[in-house]
C-alpha cells in the first residue's frame, strides 16, 4: 500500500487529508476532520 504524506484540503477548510492507495487499486481519502467548505455557487447550481 502506498500512502501520500497529509496535506491541507481545500474542500475542509484546509484541515489535513492524505490518500492511500489500497491493492486492487482502490484510492482512499483519509480525512482529519469533520469541517466542510459550503457549496460553490455556480451558473449550474443558481
């Protein structure tokens, strides 16, 4: 298994996220909080 060093995330008000790479290719986000940014207001979502 290969997993990214923790770096902040945009999308959770930039608290720590890293992935790890699981066999059989499965990608997995492991985040280190319960925050969440809002939703972006774009011409699709108005």
């Amino acid at each position: 298994m290969t997993i990214s060093l923790p770096q902040p995330g945009e999308a959770f008000e930039n608290e720590n996220i890293a992935f790890l790479l699981a066999p059989g290719n499965l990608n997995i986000e492991l985040i280190d909080t319960d925050k969440r940014a809002g939703i972006i207001n774009t011409a699709d979502n108005l």
